[in-house]
C-alpha cells in the first residue's frame, strides 16, 4: 500500500485538497498497477512562515 505525503501550504482550499488527493491517487495506482482503494495520501500543513523559497519566505512573498 503506497502512502504519499504531500507538505503543503495551510491555505489550500479543501476543495483543492480533493482534488489533488484524486489525481494523485490516480497517478500512483496507474504507476503501480494497483486500485485506487490502496493508496494513501497525508497531506501535511507546513505555515507560511516556515517555508522558504528563492531567498525569501513565503508569508513575505504574499
């Protein structure tokens, strides 16, 4: 049963986070040749302040 961890920003809407729970479901069954059923996704809320991209944080960046 594969499990995929996804860190992500706190602000996605629950609405994305089906979706992308979704799609990534059904790429990860595709590539292993197994039900959808098997996969696991945990999504990880990582705050904007914590995360850090071409020299500057996030929440600066907003």
């Amino acid at each position: 049963m594969p499990v995929v961890r996804i860190t992500a920003n706190p602000n996605i809407s629950l609405e994305n986070k089906r979706k992308m729970t979704e799609e990534v479901c059904k790429i990860v069954a595709d590539a292993y040749y197994l039900p959808i059923e098997a996969i696991t996704i945990i999504i990880d809320p990582i705050p904007v302040e914590n995360i850090g991209s071409g020299g500057k944080l996030l929440v600066d960046k907003l």
